[in-house]
C-alpha cells in the first residue's frame, strides 16, 4: 500500500513512513493510493482483533499481522470497559456509541493509544529518533501525551489555545510527569495553533532538523484506527446486512466523520454520515450553500468544536477532485488567502448530498439536550455529545437506525454537564486527584519564531 498527498507534488510514501512523516512535504494530506474494500466481521471478536484485521490492508506488509495484533492488543488493554466502544440504547432506532472509556476519557484515545505503539514500533525498528508536534482543541493532547508519554524514541511538544479548553483538559496534559512531554499555551485560538504546526511542518529546513511528525487528524494513521469503531459498531448491532446504520458525528476539524466516510468507502454500511457543529458552523453553512467561508471563531460550551478551519476536508476535497492535487492544491491556497472555497454543484450532488447531513446546535439547545437526555434516559453526556444528539434529532428520520457518537466522557465538562442537570459528574478513580497535581506548562504568544525556538530547545534531536 502506498500513499500519495492531496496536493500530487509529494512522493508516494509506505504506510510506516507516512505515520512518520504526518504532513506532506508539498503541505498535502496523506491518503491511500487504492481504497480497499473492507468486510464485516464477526461480532463477537474481540475490539483488537477486529481493529487490526480492518487496519491490515491499509498497512499492507509494513508491519507482520502478528505484531500487528500485538500492537493492537496492547492498546486496547487499559480500557474501562472489554468491549473499548460499547453501544448505549436511546430509545427507538437511537444509540450512543461510547468512546470515552480510555485513559484520558476521549475518543481520540481510540486512535492515539495506538499510534503511540506504532510509533515507538516503527522507531525502535529503525533506530530513529522524532519530535511530534501537535495542535489541540481540547482532547487531543492529552490522548497523544497519554499514547506516547512512554515512548523511548519520541519528544512531544502539543500547543492549545490559552485560556479555551476546560480545566480537566487542560490538567489532563500539564500535569503529566513524563520528560520527553512539553505543552505550551498559546496565545491564540485552535485555529492559530493548527497554523503554528503547518507553519513548522512546511518549514523544510526546519522539519528536517527536528524529524518533525504529527499527531493530530493530519496524520493518516489517527484517522484510520478512528474508522474501526464505525465497523465494530455496525457489527454490535447485528446490521451489517440489513438497511445501512447512520451516524451522527460532532466535529469541528472533520477527522472523525471523515473517518466515517473512509469506514464507509471501504464496506461499512453506513447510510448518512450527520455533521453536528456548535456556534462555529461552517460545515453546516457548507452543506447549505455549497460554499465554505471562514468566520471568527466562537467560544462555546463546546470547546473541542471550537474551529472554523476544518483541516480533513481536504483529503475529501481531493476525492471530488478526482484526484487532481494541482486542482486541489489551488483550492486550498485560495482558502487560506480568501476565506472562502466554493465546490462545483455537480460535485455536491454527487458527493457531498447523498451522504453528508449537518445541523448547528446552539449553547442554549446544547444544555436542553443534556437536561432532556438525564432526564429520560438517566444518562450524562457531555455537551459535544449533545450536539451530536441534536443533529440526529434535526437531520434523520424517525426510522433511520442512528449512532450518536459520545465521543467525552461528561466529567470532562463538568460545568456545563451541572448546569444543565445540577449533577456533577465525577472523574473516574485514575483521575479523581488531577484538580490537586501541580502543572507544568509554558506560555507563548501566537508567534511562529518564538514557537519554534522552544520546539528546537526541547527536540528528539538534540
């Protein structure tokens, strides 16, 4: 399997280089040359021995299916509950699919508990060194800190926007103890952080120096291990034969639906793929205009959604493109010039309306759903999950069978969880003493110079 970038003018790379490299060198997103056609599997395997079946024709003979499975096994050992995303029942045709059952409580460490492994695999292998460097809104950095804190070969550096995450997001990566893990707030919102690590990533010279790599949905491999979970929970479901299961997705960067559309492109059956988004909506505006524009971003009760740059759309971007990475490659520079990217409506028609649906829920809806969801059902979700509750409401029929990605757990949202219901939710036992650890962090203004003087200072390299 090889891989090839969004903007043609990389070379192709093998899967074990590409997890490396994260970022194009031509600025270009990593797919895969062939999308291979993925079956449903038994329902009654184990999480690990599913993800590394679904995995192994993307990996193709990189890594052995022993080691594979290992790596697999390994990753998926230190999650609360044995089936790692397990379905919640909502009433009718409706369910939650829980992602939050990992050590950092998001689903993101269904993917970066992994990548951590691959990496340190692939690094030992090679006797190599890297520095990952990170942007997060939220959830990230903490999972990729949490995946890769023990990796011998790697340093990490994650930038968050100072003062726009929750407090148990923000503690979650500050106060880990680990030497090769450095955070840094920055001045600045997601948006400017993901810049910040483009910026470094397209700095040839400077990439080189300090091996840099990616853990953020730009790196093909995050988004890939998300994918399982789609697979694994048709499956739960016993529907991989019957009418096709949607799901309703909240995003902001686009990764995890993305991740969906690929689930769906290799054999999922998926029937839509539901786009929920907070006050910062321009995936819905997209879906409704055909045209994607760039607004200020918005805080909200939502933080992890707080984004008006939805990177992963690119990689999709270039499939209606038939390809073209030049044609792409224009698209996106006008973007970043313009704050605007309009499609083709054939393009639309074909692509985007018969799978994609979207809805924007407000702050205010986002604390109803919460309170009704409690008072119904008896479950606590956090408020990105409500979203995604909200958009499968507004966007699916009554007997479309619907999959609400939970994608935190609620304490992690402790705030906005209480005043919606009145209830706190408490931290898991691993995690009850976190608001007492001392941080460690340091702060930086939205400067690509200053930040990449701290990256140098504390790279794998030196």
């Amino acid at each position: 399997m090889k891989y090839v970038s969004t903007r043609g003018q990389a070379p192709a790379l093998s899967f074990c280089d590409t997890l490396l490299a994260g970022l194009a060198v031509d600025g270009g997103l990593y797919v895969p040359s062939v999308w291979p056609r993925i079956a449903h599997g038994d329902s009654a395997a184990p999480f690990a021995t599913r993800a590394a079946a679904i995995l192994a024709p993307y990996i193709g003979d990189e890594i052995e299916t022993k080691t594979l499975g290992a790596l697999c096994t390994d990753a998926y050992a230190s999650f609360r509950d044995p089936l790692v995303a397990p379905l919640r029942e909502l009433g009718e045709n409706r369910w939650l699919l829980e992602l939050f059952h990992g050590p950092t409580l998001a689903f993101k460490d269904v993917a970066l508990q992994l990548v951590g492994r691959l990496f340190d695999h692939v690094l030992t292998a090679r006797g190599e060194r890297i520095t990952v460097v990170g942007a997060t809104s939220g959830d990230t950095g903490s999972a990729a800190i949490d995946g890769v804190k023990s990796c011998r070969n790697v340093s990490m550096v994650i930038l968050y926007p100072q003062g726009r995450i929750s407090e148990v997001q923000r503690r979650q990566m500050t106060t880990v103890d680990a030497a090769n893990v450095h955070t840094v707030a920055v001045d600045g919102t997601f948006d400017d952080c993901q810049d910040l690590v483009k910026a470094m990533f397209n700095d040839a010279k400077f990439r080189e120096a300090h091996r840099l790599s990616a853990v953020n949905s730009i790196n093909w491999a995050r988004v890939l291990a998300q994918t399982v979970y789609y697979f694994t929970a048709i499956e739960q479901l016993h529907r991989v034969d019957s009418p096709p299961v949607s799901f309703s997705v909240p995003t902001g960067n686009f990764g995890n639906v993305l991740s969906g559309w690929i689930a769906r492109r290799s054999g999922a059956n998926i029937g839509h793929l539901i786009v929920g988004s907070n006050a910062n909506d321009i995936l819905t505006r997209f879906f409704e205009t055909q045209r994607m524009t760039a607004a200020d971003v918005v805080p909200t009760l939502s933080p992890s959604m707080d984004i008006q740059v939805s990177s992963n759309f690119e990689r999709l971007l270039f499939e209606m493109n038939h390809r073209d990475g030049t044609v792409t490659a224009d698209q996106i520079a006008r973007f970043r010039t313009s704050g605007a990217l309009a499609v083709t409506p054939a393009q639309f028609g074909e692509w985007i309306r018969p799978v994609f649906r979207g809805h924007r829920a407000t702050d205010s809806e986002t604390l109803e759903v919460i309170a009704r969801i409690h008072r119904e059902h008896g479950v606590l979700i956090d408020p990105h999950t409500a979203v995604g509750v909200a958009a499968a409401e507004a966007c699916a029929t009554d007997d479309e069978a619907v999959i609400t990605l939970a994608t935190a757990h609620p304490a992690k949202f402790a705030d906005a969880v209480q005043q919606a219901t009145g209830i706190r939710p408490e931290l898991p036992a691993h995690l009850a003493d976190l608001l007492t650890r001392p941080e460690r962090t340091t702060q930086l203004p939205n400067d690509l110079a200053a930040v990449q003087r701290f990256v140098a200072n504390v790279s794998a390299t030196r």
